[in-house]
C-alpha cells in the first residue's frame, strides 16, 4: 500500500477554480422584464386575482428548484475538488532512491513511497517506525525541530541494522505538512548501486561481451544478476533467480577450480572477481565478476574495460595492479582517499606508504597476485599522514588480463575527520581539569605568599631598604596569580560576570589599547555588519579575548601588517550553510580577527589552543593566549574556529549565542552603592581551611581587623567546635578539603544549628561552585585573595546578613 486516504480537511493541493454560479445581471434583468409583462398582460385580461398569484408563486418555485440544483453541482464540484489527488505526490516520491512519508499535523501519515513502506512496515507515520527508544526520541526531536525552524538534519538512526540519514521539512501550502526523507547510508546505497550497474546499461554490456556480474547478499543470497550469468546459471534468461543462494549454482572441485552446477562435468571452469561492497566485512555482501577461465568469448582487454567502468561507478576506492604491483586502473575514490589527483598517482602502491611498510605492501601484492584466488587486509601508513593507521584490503583476480591484484581503500575522510575532532574534543577537557587543578593548588600558595607580602608590607614603609624587595615579590605572586587565572579560563572555571552586550561596543572600548599593543607597523581595521544583536557575556573577558587575538597576530607580522576585526549577525541558514560540525544550528553573533601574516602549519593548527603549546622563541611565549581566548569562549557558550593558509595569514571565528529579549538597565552593584572605608570589625569567625599556611595568613589578617577569631583544619573539627557549644557570626570555609568538605559542612551546620552565614572561598569558579554546592544565602572570594580583600569579604558577608 502507498497512498493513504487523507483527512477530510486537507485542502487542494493545485490552482484555482472558479466554482461561481451567479447569473448573469442582463439575463436576470430580461427574465425579470419579462415575467412582469406576462403578469401584466394576464390581469388585463382576465383581471382575476387568484390565477395572477398562482402564476407568481409558479415563476418563484422554479426559480428556486432551479437554483437549488445549481448549488447542488456546485457543492458536489467543490467536494470533489477538496480532495487531494495524492497519486500525484506519490507518483512523485517514487522517482526517489530514499524513504520518503508524508505526515499531518496530527502525525497520520497520509501518503508514503515504497521505499518508505518496505523498510518501514505497518503504515506508521514517523517517529513510530518500529526503532528503539534511542532512535524513536530522535526522531521526535527533528519533527519538533522541523516544526519549529522548517527543517531539520539527522546524521545518523537506526533500524534493523541499517542505517539512514533523516531529513524533515514542512511543506504544504499552510505548512501543515512534514516531509520526511530517509536516505539509506553508504553500505547499503553502495549495494545498491551495484544492483543498479548490474541491472542497467553496463550489465547488458557486460552480457554482450561474455562478462557475467552478479550481486550477493551478506547471507549468499543472490540479489541481482545480469543476462549473461542468469543464461550460464539456468540455461534460460527468463528465469528469476533473485532470492536463491549463490552456492546452488556452483560448485568448485578438488583442485579449486569454480565449475557451474547446471553444466555438470563438462563444463568449462570461470575465473572469479570478488569486490567486497563493504571492505569491514570479508564475509559480507559483494560483487562477482565472473568469465570463462579457458576458451573465453571475450577478448581480455575488453573484459577489463567494462570491469574499469563498472569499478569506476562505485564509492569505494579500488584499483587493479598487475603481478609486478604496477598500477593499472585506480577509480576517483581510491585517489580521493589517498589525497592526490587520479592523474598523478605514482607507478607503484609501495611509493603512497612509509618505508616500513613498502616491503609489506610489494609482498602482499606478490602473494596474492600468483597464489589462489584469495583475498585479506593489511595496515598501513601513509606517506602524507604516517600518523593515521589504515587498512588496505587486497584480493587476487584472474581472467581480466594483466590485472592480477584488485586493491581496495575505504574514503572514510568524513569518518577520520569526525573522529580526529571527538579526539580534539576529549583531549581538551583532560589538559583542562588537569589544568584546573594545578591552577586550584597553586592559588593556595600564591593566597600564602600574597598575604605574608601584605603583612610584611603593614610594618614596613615606604623608602625602608625592605619594602621595595617585598613589595617585588608581590608584583611577582601577582603575575603568576594571573598565569593561574588563564589556566582557570582555558578550563573553564574562572568567575565571569556576564552582561548583556553589544560586540561593537566592546571592541571600540579596547581599539585604543590594541593600537599602542599593535605597534606602528601593524594597522587595525574595524568593521561592524548591520542588524548585529545582543550576546550575554562578561565584558572584560571579551576584551582579554580580543587583545589576545591582536597580540598573537601582532606576532605573526612581524614585518608588519593589518588586523581586521569585524563583528556581524548570523542566521540559521548561514550556520546551516557553513557545515561546520560542531557548530549547532542557531543565530549568532560573529566576531573575526584576521591578520595577514606567515599563517599557521596544518600540522600545528590543532594544537594551538592548548596550554603551553607554542610556537614562539623561548621566553618570548607562554603558550597561554589561545587557550585562554578557546576557555572563555567556551565558558560563555560560545564556539571559537581557526583557519589558516601558510603564507597568506590566519582567521579566527567566534560564535556567541544571540541574546533575544529587551536589554536590562545596568545593575548598580552594592559595592558601588556602598563602599566602606573602615573595615574595622567585631564578632566571632571561624575559618576552616586545610592549608596551613593559607589558614595562618587569613587568621592574621582577620584579627588585625578586630575579629575574634578560631580555625578549623577540616569540616570535621568544624562540627565539633559546634558540639562542644561554641558559635560564631560568620563561617570562612574552603570549598575542596579532605574529610568532609566545606559545602557537606554548611549543610550539617545548618540542619542542626539553623541558618548560619557561610562565606567560601576557594581557586575555582563561583558559577561552577554554585551549581556543585546548591545552597542559599553563602558568599564566595576567590583564591588567591590578599589580606585586603579577605578583610572586605568578611565585612561584606556580615553586613549582607544583618
């Protein structure tokens, strides 16, 4: 069944029609001229008045049955008219390869091809195809999607181990239709493409030529075969032998040699060409090529050339070489996945490998193309990529000639690029929790050194031989503490404060400081695109990431150059356009630093955003700018692309998530509001920290503040300070302690003791903090912190609660 009977309120699917049945006003006005003379020409001269009333009464009756049968046709027309021809549609859907269904607003579906109702029995309309719960809430995701945005894009869903790429859009004059396209992917489109070649024009001249070609399923079961084979294998071209096992049609014998069953003991032997259709899987389905091993019908170049141009159809990547492994025939996939052009392919398959592998591949070649008809898979690297391992898989022939040797390569460039990007992807969050963590112990010693610098500096003044020296090393704890905000910021777990924004706005608030970084040889061009939205991001992150990019293209110019900086306003469609991978489909907003300098090697361009990878001169590098640019960018949900070209310069992307919605009046802060000059206080605190010496630093800076104060090494002596009946105004506790960490702490504190004013601090990120220890009212000062700012958090927490 293909066509499925629509609902009643589908609506024509075509061009106008005009149902109208409205007299004509000229004819109406003689009939109506008319009528009256005839009743007039009656009463005078009969001049009875019930015979003129019977005559008006008999002129208004027909007139009615005559427009009562009028608006029946017309009704009856349009009814008929209202209907849907979906035969068209169908006719239509046909013409197509994929699977394609039709589904209304209701999800019934109403028309279907038979592609679509053989992979997909029983008349469903998408998503209930009959798939698992994994791929059923996919397919409910991309209908949503498609009724949402009008179309939407699957890479992959599975049923009944094939595997199909989805495609929905809303169509119909109203939109009131999804249409859904469901493409069966490489393995399966490649066997059919084999049937197709079989089936059509090459397979006939195949025939023609004594060249017998048949496909077979993974299970052996014939699933086409051309006239040539069928004629051989029966003894008639008419009969189907679609859906029969291979092997009841030939029989090999002691020696090995292939004989057809048909043709009993006289029959000549044939030579065998075997092209696996998937290379994964020997046993799998596959294409047999097959001719007569001795008094052949066909001469053998002849024989080649039709097997070079069924060869050249196909997307695998396969050629013949002959027995001394020189190359005779390779198709456009086979130079596809080797990266080179077909035309400049070198004379042997030993020179695409590495020298370790030459002697293999020559070997294999040898073996395979005198030896019995077999066929295997060896590894290989190639020159161009001797990182990359591949498998080459290699089969003997026989009967084509010189051909002995039939190569195969799998293009899985798609499939390595995706690959090397998850890769990409999951190497980037382990450098960054690595790098987290050494920016979170490091910032323990750098609060430590800060702070005793601090405390140094109160008993010292300006102008003692002491004060420069402490004051140098503070300079100093200070510029690792921002080595350590950068590693936070590729890890994405430094504090951001975001703010609704406009990109334009930003990049004229740091243009001036970019030009003095820049130098005089290097000019800066500022270009902002129409219709540029609003994105949410903090402010001087953005600025940090811009002068970043303008530094690092400062560098690649060092004979000068332009930095061009431009913003502009991005569409689904355009996204959609892109292609890029992980590049989700949405509206954004685009901000580009470009320059013009030496460009970045392919082989350095996936490195560059990770830590302490560099190119530049030692000590003139610290290998942090891009990644800190690729974690904020990340952290404000964004997504950051490189492209570059050796020699003509580099280009980088970013795509910020466009903020929809009125734009908020700047908030004015407490501190703005409020901003206390004495920082002298009273009341009992408690500092829990793990650290001594971090513990020791905060201590002395709260007690010169006035505190009354008592520490802790860990939550638990925390909970017994409680238990044994002391309580403080304000708890300061680290985040991450062994034991029992701060936020388990905070929680028991005040299931047991009510609400008490708890005050974190800690190197990670106030906003991943917030999510990890989800409690109210608690304030947050980061580490490392000096003693002025430990001694206004406190103040601040304490007046926060009052």
């Amino acid at each position: 069944m293909n066509k499925i009977s629509p609902p009643t309120d589908f609506q024509l699917l075509g061009g106008d029609v005009d149902l109208s049945s409205k007299p004509n006003v000229k004819q109406l006005a003689a009939l109506s001229l008319a009528s009256l003379l005839s009743l007039a020409i009656l009463w005078l001269s009969t001049e009875n008045v019930i015979l003129v009333g019977s005559c008006v009464a008999g002129i208004i009756a027909a007139a009615g049955l005559i427009q009562f049968f009028r608006s029946g046709r017309s009704v009856e027309t349009e009814a008929q008219l209202s209907v849907p021809d979906w035969s068209i549609t169908h006719a239509a859907t046909q013409l197509s390869n994929a699977a394609i269904a039709i589904s209304d607003r209701a999800g019934r579906l109403v028309c279907a091809n038979d592609h679509f109702t053989f992979a997909f029995p029983g008349l469903k309309a998408p998503p209930d195809l009959g798939v698992d719960d994994a791929n059923r809430a996919i397919l409910v995701a991309a209908g949503r999607a498609a009724w949402r945005d009008g179309s939407a894009d699957l890479s992959v869903t599975t049923k009944d181990g094939r595997s199909y790429s989805v495609k929905v859009a809303r169509a119909g004059g109203a939109d009131e239709y999804l249409l859904w396209r469901l493409a069966i992917l490489e393995q399966l489109a490649i066997e059919s493409r084999a049937i197709e070649l079989i089936t059509g024009r090459i397979g006939r001249a195949m025939s023609s030529s004594g060249v017998m070609a048949v496909a077979v399923s993974p299970d052996g079961q014939i699933r086409a075969a051309n006239t040539a084979f069928t004629l051989r294998a029966t003894g008639t071209d008419a009969e189907r032998i679609t859906g029969k096992l291979f092997a009841d049609f030939v029989r090999m014998d002691e020696k090995g040699s292939v004989f057809f069953e048909r043709e009993g003991r006289r029959g000549l032997p044939i030579r065998l060409l075997h092209v696996p259709l998937n290379e994964n899987d020997a046993e799998g389905a596959a294409l047999l090529l097959a001719v007569d091993e001795e008094g052949a019908k066909v001469e053998r170049g002849l024989a080649l050339a039709h097997v070079e141009q069924l060869l050249s159809t196909l997307p695998l990547g396969l050629a013949l070489v002959d027995r001394d492994g020189r190359f005779l025939f390779a198709n456009d996939a086979f130079a596809r996945v080797l990266d080179v052009e077909p035309t400049k392919l070198p004379p042997y398959p030993g020179d695409l490998v590495i020298s370790e592998d030459k002697g293999a591949v020559l070997d294999s070649i040898r073996r395979y193309g005198s030896g019995s008809m077999t066929s295997g898979d060896i590894a290989i690297r190639l020159k161009e990529r001797p990182d990359e391992v591949i498998a080459l898989s290699i089969a003997g022939v026989r009967g084509l000639g010189e051909a002995a040797v039939l190569l195969g390569l799998k293009d899985n460039s798609e499939e390595i690029t995706l690959k090397r990007q998850v890769a990409q992807q999951t190497k980037m969050e382990s450098i960054g929790q690595l790098a987290g963590g050494v920016a979170h112990d490091f910032n323990n010693i750098l609060t430590a050194i800060i702070g005793y610098c601090d405390l140094m500096l109160l008993r010292h003044q300006p102008g003692d031989s002491d004060y420069d020296d402490i004051q140098q090393i503070k300079n100093n704890s200070n510029r690792a503490a921002s080595l350590t905000r950068q590693l936070l910021a590729f890890s994405r777990q430094q504090t951001l404060r975001p703010q609704i924004l406009q990109l334009a706005n930003v990049v004229a608030d740091v243009s001036s400081l970019l030009k003095r970084l820049l130098g005089e040889t290097v000019r800066l061009e500022v270009h902002h695109g129409r219709g540029v939205g609003a994105v949410r991001a903090d402010p001087g992150q953005l600025e940090q990431v811009i002068i970043n990019l303008g530094v690092n293209a400062r560098d690649a110019m060092p004979k000068g150059g332009v930095v061009n900086i431009s913003t502009a306003a991005v569409s689904q469609n355009e996204v959609a356009a892109m292609g890029r991978e992980f590049l989700p489909i949405g509206d954004y907003v685009q901000l580009s630093v470009e320059d013009s300098g030496v460009g970045i090697p392919k082989e350095n361009l996936a490195k560059i955003f990770e830590p302490f990878f560099t190119t530049k001169e030692m000590g003139k590098g610290t290998g942090l700018g891009l990644s800190t640019v690729y974690g904020i960018v990340k952290q404000s949900g964004g997504f950051i692309f490189a492209d570059s070209t050796p020699g003509e310069g580099t280009r980088f992307d970013i795509f910020l998530p466009l903020h929809r919605g009125e734009i908020p009046a700047p908030e004015v802060t407490k501190r703005e509001l409020y901003k206390p000059k004495d920082l002298w206080g009273t009341g009992r605190i408690l500092i829990v920290e793990d650290e001594d010496m971090v513990r020791a630093v905060a201590e002395r800076a709260l007690v010169r503040q006035g505190y009354v104060v008592e520490t802790a090494a860990d939550g638990e002596q925390a909970l017994e300070l409680f238990a044994g009946g002391k309580r403080y105004d304000l708890v300061v506790s680290d985040v991450v302690m062994p034991n029992l960490d701060g936020p388990s702490m905070a929680r028991q504190l005040r299931e047991i003791y009510g609400e008490i004013r708890i005050l974190f601090m800690s190197g990670y990120a106030e906003e991943q903090l917030r999510e990890t220890i989800s409690l109210d009212n608690v304030s947050f000062l980061a580490k490392p912190f000096s003693v002025q700012q430990i001694a206004e958090a406190v103040h601040d927490a304490l007046a926060k609660g009052e």
